[in-house]
C-alpha cells in the first residue's frame, strides 16, 4: 500500500538534526495565556472531570499554540516539542490542573492505568520494569522500545533525573522500510494479527489478560505500528494459553531490536523542565535510558503524562479494532480502561469528544475473556 504524502513520512537521525520545525517556542504572550487560565481555574476549583474549556480560559494566541503543536504530530515528523511551560512556576498541584486545562484544547484524555487515572506521574516510585504487571513509567529503568496506548502521547517535564533518562524517539514508518529492505519475507509475519500483548493488569475487568494486535498495518493509505516486547513476553510467561511465538515471529522481533536502537533510527532528546514531547503513537516509537535520581524527594525526575485522543487521528485496520475499539479517522479511542471507570469519567469523554467535535461510541470490550477462550480453543 502507498503511503500517505500529506502525513507523517519515514525519517533517521539526520533528517532531523538538519530540520527542527518539530521544536516550537512559547511566546511570553501564549505563556501569560497560561499562567491566566491557571489563576481562573484555582478560583473555579472544580474536580479535573468536571472542567471544560469554560474553566481554563485561554486566549486565541496560546490556544493556537495547543493546536500548532498537535498539529506537527500528525504531520511529517509524527512529533513535536514544545518549550517554555513555565512548569517552575507552579506546585505538582498547579501543573497537573493547568496540564489538564490545556488537555480540553487539544483532544480527549484516555484512562493509563488499573486505577484509570488521566494523569500519570512519570517518577521512580522504586517498581519494577520487567516484572508481572510492570509498567516502565514508575522506575528508572530504560525501556523497550513501544509506543504508548493512544493517538498522541504529551510528556510535560517538571523536573529532570541528576543523570540519565534520556528520550529515545525513531519513525516506526522507517523501521518499516528497513525490514522490507533487509527482511521482505518477514513483513507478512509483522501484519499477522496472531500477536499477543499482555494488559499488564490494566484492563476493563471483563477482558482477557491480553488482546491481539499486528505489529505492522496499512488503512487507507496510512500506515502504523505498535510494538513492546516486553509486554510481549510478558504475555508468552504470564498467559500459557497464549501461542507460543514462533521461529519467524522471534526472528522479526531480533531484527527489529537491531535495527532500533542505531544511531542511524534512534533520535536523542534531552528533556527540559518547561519542555512538552508529544508523539504520535501510529508513526514512532520511542524509549528512555536508565537514570540515577537525587536523593532529596524535591529534586527527584519528575513528568506528567497525558494520553488523548485527538480530531484530526488516522484511520487504523480492521485488526486493530480488538485492543482500540474505534478505528475510525478522528474517533475517541485507546487507553487502559483500568478497574475504576466512574460516571464522571464516563461524562467527560462523552462531553469532551462532542467538544472536540470528535467520533464518539460508548466503549465496550470487542473481545470479553469468554470470546478469547473461544479464539483459543479454536486454534488448538
């Protein structure tokens, strides 16, 4: 299938280093915008679900700079990096709020965790990586290469590690052109939907463990991905009703850990407090480097992170249908549903995605624990 020339393209190393039209600036007067909003909704003081656009008012110059900014995610670099939040400024309280302000302008937030919180903390928390149920934002651990569970992941930097930690960002789209070059024969394997990725605890309880979803995929001329060993493997240990992967499947994912982490694929970036990363989940992948924090809780490496649908999404394949739900252009979808979706989480997205003039369809699992014993037994 033809790529898609009007979005996101495959990208290395260099092409970026050479064109930095994926880093914009805050101007002092989008920041004032900021800081304006943030000052009306500690007034307002309304439970994060229960706000709209309303309670964080935002002139048109800092809401255009929301837009510009997921703008660039879904457009050549599938990136973008925003600097001067004045994040100094303001409490853990006060960044989470404004952080969820600037959210309602820019998309529908989407549930991370099992305890379905909107906002994660990216900080050591002393958890494991690589453990059942492990999940690579609360330790200091470098990550597998993945891409996060929604259409635009956003990372806002409050406070960096005293060393280490760096941001690892490549284009999935060229780490697809790089197997069909060296493997063609394994990009059937890659598109195959026979590839299962565990939960890590974080779904709906009335899912199985683990969902199905190709690693490689094409939809109306765009094209995507989604890979995470870890969770991979994860599934083949903690689910032995899972497939075992076979010769070919182990192959493609060596080849793929090959071919990632080059200095030719794999971007560096350093994040800065007042710095916002936001990807696009479809056309990169991206990971982070092991860090050695401060001792003082103060000065301990510190982000918030969003997850957000936005109106301007891709289409995905039919096959990825079973872990999004919607694979509609433009829909609300994605996230860990967790085991603690409340009425008002419920009404926000419902609120939200009419706002955001979005696809909206109450979710519901496509594939519940009974229907995967049936795949499952089916295959045996």
């Amino acid at each position: 299938m033809a790529q898609n020339n009007f979005g996101p393209r495959s990208w290395k190393v260099e092409d970026v280093r050479y064109d930095n039209s994926w880093i914009q600036r805050l101007s002092p007067e989008e920041i004032d915008g900021f800081r304006a909003a943030l000052a009306h909704a500690l007034k307002v003081n309304k439970p994060l679900l229960d706000m709209d656009q309303g309670d964080f008012p935002l002139p048109e110059c800092t809401r255009r700079a929301l837009e510009r900014a997921i703008a660039t995610t879904q457009s050549r670099w599938g990136m973008c990096l925003v600097k001067g939040f004045p994040t100094g400024e303001w409490s853990e309280a006060e960044m989470r709020l404004a952080y969820w302000g600037m959210s309602l302008y820019m998309g529908v937030g989407r549930t991370q965790n099992r305890a379905s919180e909107v906002i994660s903390d990216v900080r050591d928390t002393g958890r494991g990586y690589k453990v059942k149920g492990g999940r690579g934002y609360n330790t200091n651990a470098g990550l597998d290469f993945h891409q996060d569970s929604c259409d635009v992941v956003a990372l806002l930097c409050r406070r960096t590690a005293r060393e280490g930690g760096t941001s690892k960002v490549m284009s999935s789209l060229a780490l697809r052109d790089r197997v069909a070059e060296l493997r063609p024969d394994l990009l059937p394997v890659l598109q195959n939907e026979n590839w299962f990725h565990s939960f890590q605890g974080a779904q709906d309880p009335s899912q199985p463990g683990f969902y199905r979803c190709p690693i490689f995929g094409d939809a109306a001329g765009f094209r995507c991905a989604r890979t995470n060993r870890k969770n991979m493997v994860a599934a083949q240990h903690d689910f032995p009703e899972v497939p075992r992967l076979t010769k070919q499947q182990e192959e493609a994912l060596d080849l793929l850990d090959t071919i990632m982490p080059t200095d030719e694929y794999c971007y560096d970036m350093d994040l800065e407090p007042g710095d916002m990363q936001l990807l696009n989940s479809f056309v990169t992948l991206h990971s982070r480097t092991p860090f050695t924090d401060y001792d003082d809780p103060d000065q301990k490496r510190h982000l918030m992170r969003l997850w957000m649908s936005i109106p301007t999404s891709q289409p995905l394949p039919p096959k990825w249908a079973e872990y999004w739900g919607d694979v509609r252009a433009g829909s609300v979808r994605g996230g860990y549903r967790g085991s603690f979706i409340t009425p008002q989480f419920l009404a926000y997205e419902k609120r939200q995605a009419e706002t955001m003039k979005m696809k909206f369809t109450p979710w519901k699992p496509l594939v519940k624990q009974e229907d995967m014993a049936k795949i499952l037994a089916a295959k045996n």
